[in-house]
C-alpha cells in the first residue's frame, strides 16, 4: 500500500513563509500522476489550493495565486508547496492529493497556523 507522508506545517506569524512537502513511500510512482494540495479550516469545506501534472503545468486558486508556489521532483518521489505573505486566514490542515490513472491518494494532512 502506497503512503504519502507530508512535513513543513508549522505555526507561523503573517506575512511570513513555509514549505510543504508530500512524499510517496514508493519510488518511481508519483511521475505519471497529477499531485495537488487541498486545505481544510474548521467549519469549512475542503479547498483546492493548487494542482501540478505530469508535465508541470500548474494551477492555483484565486487565494493563492501569486503567494504560492507548486512544484515536483519526480526522482524524489515528492510534491512541494511553497507559501508566501502567509495570512491568518490560510490557517487549515493541509493535504495532498495525487491521482490519475484510477489511482487516488491522499495525505494525512499538516496544521498550518497563521498567528502573530
């Protein structure tokens, strides 16, 4: 069974920075797949933040564009999350997403906690 293992969630204070990372338990798997992050705050329904394919092509929600940065590394089996100018109200737990190909796995989620 194939696990997906995400890091870099932490609290920190607005306007400042923070990396995720979602790393697959297999090698050479996650290449053909489309990865993504989702986030989810209390009370809310779960939101798509950003989406990278195979080729790298990428996709953000409004929120964001422009603060956040989605990338993979294939040879590490691994999708990144680079956010910016973070703000209280990114403050959720965030998972990854990878699919395609009938297959669909999901992280267990990292808290992000936006305060000063």
């Amino acid at each position: 069974q194939v696990q997906f293992v995400e890091s870099g969630g932490g609290l920190v204070q607005p306007g400042g920075s923070l990396s995720l990372s979602c790393a697959a338990s297999r090698s050479s798997f996650i290449s053909r797949y489309t990865g993504g992050w989702y986030r989810q705050a209390p009370g809310k329904q779960r939101e798509l933040v950003a989406t990278i394919d195979s080729r790298g092509g990428t996709t953000y929600s409004a929120s964001a564009e422009g603060r956040f940065t989605i990338s993979r590394d294939n040879w590490k089996n691994t999708i990144y999350l680079q956010m910016n100018s973070l703000r209280p109200e990114d403050t959720a737990v965030y998972l990854c997403h990878i699919w395609g190909y009938g297959a669909d796995y999901w992280g267990q989620g990292t808290q992000v906690t936006v305060s000063g």
